[in-house]
C-alpha cells in the first residue's frame, strides 16, 4: 500500500473512531441530564450509571467501528479494538460524571431545622452552617471485604460505618464511614483479629469528633450505597424512638477538598482522548499494520 494511501486510512480509521466517541459521549450526557432531572428509575444504583452502562457504551463503540477495523491484519485487530474500547470508556464516564454534577443541587441553610424534609430530599449536597448531632446515641457497624488481585497477593478491606441523629431534627442522621486496608492471604486468623479490634477500637466514636465541625454533607438516595447507613439508624436509640428506614434521612459528611469538580473530568477526556489517539496513531502508521488487500477494494 502507497504511503498517501496508508494515511488516508489510518485518518478515516480515527475521524470516524472520534465522531463516535464524541456522538456516543453527547447523547450518554444527554440521558443523564435527563435521568437525574426527572429523577428516572431511583433505585438504580449509581454504579450502573457510572460504571457499568459506560462500558457497555465502550462496546457499542466497538460493534459501530468494526467494519473500519476490518482494514488492519487479524493480529492487529484485538488490540486496536481494545484501545477503542479503553478510550471511549473513559470519556463516557467522564462525561456521565460532569451531567450528572451539572445537575447537583447544593442548598445552603443556617440550620437544618429551616429546611422541611421534602426540600432535604430533594437536593443532592447540604451547606449547613450550624448543627446540633446528639452524640449520646451514636452507633457502628464494622464490616469486611477480600480484595482480590490477579497481580500479587490479595488485601483486606476494614471498613466502619458510623451513624450520629441530630437533636433538633427528626429522622436526620449525620453519617460517616472509615477504611483501612490490610494484606490478605497468608496472614494468621490471630494477626487480623488484631489488626481489627486496633482499627474499631481507633475509629469508633470518631464521628463524635467531626460531627460537631462539619458543614458539607451529601444527602443519601435510593440510589447511593447506604444500606449499612440504615441498619444502624435503625437501631439507634434517639430521643424520639426507632425510625423506620422509609422515614430516615441520611447525610454523609463530606469535606470540602472531597467535592468533584466537572473541570477535572474535562482534563481526564481530553487526557484520555489524547493518550488513545496517540497509541491508535503510532500503532496505525506503523509497518505490517493495514491490510495490504485495501488497494483492491
């Protein structure tokens, strides 16, 4: 294949790799807009949208680019197909990230207690200015998880999740989770032990001290992880009496410099665009890459 030829190619193969990441990108964003503004199917956990459905994108991507990957020798194929994959996904979770931060609702209050418990339900982050926990019934619940690895030995995840009512709001629950991760496999049942009653026995009660000096919360939905969260409300015992999970509301204490920034997604597609295109590029140009049998067709 003629040089001019080979070029003419390779920039299709990419041209049209781009548009579909960028269409495939837009409308993803779109439907986000969409889902968080309509508020569509709650119970979705937000790991579906964030993560599985990207990925999924990633290979409608490659099923729309298999007939241009058709111009590469066989060995190629899989790799090239893999950059693509790789690339797209990252741009879509990056761009279903910026929709859906686009869409957050962030109320700032003086106190909580100017604030129905509609008004709490319905934004997505708290600034509150004051708050008064009721750190008399605080509550805990220790839980584990094995991390496996593929590449070197496996880890254990330690993580605490901690649950603190306000006095002056019903059903209001300030919540807090802390993690510590330990090598997993060939230690002795005796040393994890350890190493478990050292962690509850160092963060237990610690929302006690940030409770009082927080601010920023996120308010918990049907869609977030807080299943721990509401086993413990449900068992703490609060001046006004158990609080069924359907009546809980639940804030997660967020520090400032925790709070996602859409501009940094901006830098991570652009990152990601530049990185695949410049592997898809070095790769493409290079000899014994295109099928020779193009010039015929």
């Amino acid at each position: 294949m003629k040089p001019e030829e080979s070029k003419t190619v390779v920039f299709t193969i990419l041209g049209r790799t781009l548009l579909n990441i960028v269409a495939v990108a837009l409308t993803f964003a779109v439907i986000i807009l969409a889902w968080e503004k309509y508020d569509w199917l709650p119970f979705v956990k937000n790991i579906i949208r964030g993560v599985v459905i990207p990925i999924l994108l990633g290979g409608l991507l490659v099923f729309l680019l298999r007939h241009k990957v058709d111009a590469l020798k066989d060995k190629w194929k899989p790799f090239v197909m893999f950059v693509i994959f790789l690339t797209g996904t990252l741009v879509f979770v990056n761009a279903g990230i910026i929709a859906r931060e686009a869409c957050s609702k962030v109320v700032k209050v003086d106190n909580v207690t100017t604030l129905s418990n509609e008004e709490i339900t319905r934004a997505d982050y708290l600034l509150i200015e004051s708050i008064e926990p009721d750190t008399s019934s605080c509550n805990y619940l220790f839980d584990a998880a094995v991390i496996h690895s593929r590449r070197g030995s496996d880890h254990i995840r330690f993580l605490l999740y901690q649950v603190c009512p306000l006095k002056n709001k019903k059903g209001v629950f300030l919540c807090t989770r802390t993690k510590e991760t330990h090598p997993y496999g060939t230690i002795s049942e005796n040393r994890l032990q350890q190493w478990k009653t050292d962690f509850v026995n160092r963060e237990e009660g610690s929302i006690k001290r940030v409770a009082p000096s927080a601010h920023f919360f996120k308010v918990l939905h049907q869609s977030d992880h807080s299943e721990q969260y509401q086993t413990i409300a449900a068992i703490c015992n609060t001046r006004y009496g158990a609080i069924s999970p359907e009546h809980q509301i639940l804030l997660e204490i967020r520090q400032p410099d925790t709070i996602k920034r859409w501009e940094d997604n901006v830098l991570y597609i652009f990152l990601s665009l530049l990185v695949g295109f410049s592997v898809l590029a070095i790769t493409l140009m290079g000899k014994g890459v295109l099928n020779e049998g193009l010039r015929d067709r």
